[in-house]
C-alpha cells in the first residue's frame, strides 16, 4: 500500500536547495494564457526576465527565486484579483498534472474507494513525502486533528505571500485540487497562518465535509 501511494516522479535532488519542479513556471505560463491571453503573458515574462521560456519549457527544477520573480511580476502587472485568479487557476492546473502523471491510477483507485477520513490521513502522507514538487527542500510536515488535515512548510520558498499577494493561493489549489479527487468534491482548503504575515511556517488545514 505505501508503495502504491507514493507519487512515482523522478526522486528529489536534496542538494538542490530552493529549486522546485517546473510547473510552477509551466502551469503558470498556461494560465496567464487562458485568462489574460499570450499577449499580457508575454509582456509579464520578459518583465520577469524568463524570455528563455516564453517557448520552452523548462528542462528540470527551476530555483525558486525566478520563480518569486514571476509571481512578483504578476502581482504588479496584474489586477490583484486577477492576478489571484491566475495563481489559483496555475495551482489548480498543477494539481492537475500531478494528477495525471504522478499519482499511479492504481493508487488513486484505491483512494477514492477508502472511507474519507482514511484516504485524507494517507494522501496528505504521499504529499508530504512528495513536497519538493512544491516545496523544494523546505521541511514539510502534516498531521490529522479531528476531522481535518493539516500541511506545514517551514521555510517555503515560493510563499506568494512574500511576493505581493495576500496569502499562498498556489499552494491553496494545488492542495485543493488533490484533496478534492482523491478525498472528497467538498473537502475545504484553506491557509490558517502564512509566512508572507509573519508565520514560521505557512499552514494549511483540509477539511472534510461534515
Ligand atoms: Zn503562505
């Protein structure tokens, strides 16, 4: 069962500190297309300095900091609401992948089929064994209390929050997006403490529905 659970993508390099998988800078590409068109997202590229990519993908891990440098760039060349959207639209395309490339079909089967308390206590396990894909090397720990999960990243590298927004709405619907197929449609995620405010760590707590 463990195995079976685990996200099959490539194994963490721990000497790659602050570096963190491509999507944070591929789903956000997609996303700034689809809600506010090539033009606006190539505009907030070459603002951000990753012409490199307006094309291109990405090959391997990308270092968080060009991935601040983007988000930055979203939250000064944007809306603010608009920019939100987009990083929760990037999450969600995000979840998305991990989805459907990461989390063997086996396993998901499985899940999906648990009573709901179980399958959330081992999905935010297989997470927080996988949290380079959105943590990089920050230390990330997880746990139940009741009828809610929690995650915390100690040190998050990409905290959106110390990027100009509010709070973390990337990891928000990552989180969303996982919990919500695999546990329940209508699990909640929400982030309680955010180290853009001040916390050591941002935290977030999954809820099942009552
Ligand atoms: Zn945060």
């Amino acid at each position: 069962m463990r195995a079976s659970l685990s996200l099959d993508g490539a194994a963490p390099d721990h000497t790659a500190i602050h570096r963190v998988g491509p999507n944070a800078i591929i789903q956000t590409r997609a996303a700034l297309d689809a809600l506010c068109g090539i033009g606006a997202r190539c505009l907030i590229f070459n603002a951000a300095g990753l012409q490199a990519w307006q094309a291109d993908d990405p090959a391997d891990m990308v270092p968080a900091d060009i991935i601040n440098q983007l988000n930055s760039e979203i939250g000064r060349g944007l809306p603010m609401a608009q920019a939100q959207a987009v990083m929760r639209e990037a999450g969600r395309r995000t979840g998305d992948y991990i989805l459907a490339n990461r989390i063997p079909a086996a396993a998901q089967a499985v899940l999906t089929r648990l009573p709901r308390r179980i399958a959330l206590r081992l999905l935010l396990k297989a997470v927080t064994r996988n949290a380079w894909t959105f943590a990089g090397s920050a230390r990330v720990t997880s746990g139940m209390k009741g009828n809610a999960g929690w995650i915390a990243i100690e040190g998050n590298p990409i905290c959106l929050g110390r990027s100009g927004f509010d709070h973390c709405h990337w990891h928000e619907a990552v989180f969303m997006r996982l919990f919500e197929a695999l546990v329940s449609p209508h699990v909640m995620v929400r982030e309680t403490a955010c180290m853009g405010s001040g916390a050591p760590a941002c935290r977030f707590e999954i809820s099942l529905p009552r």
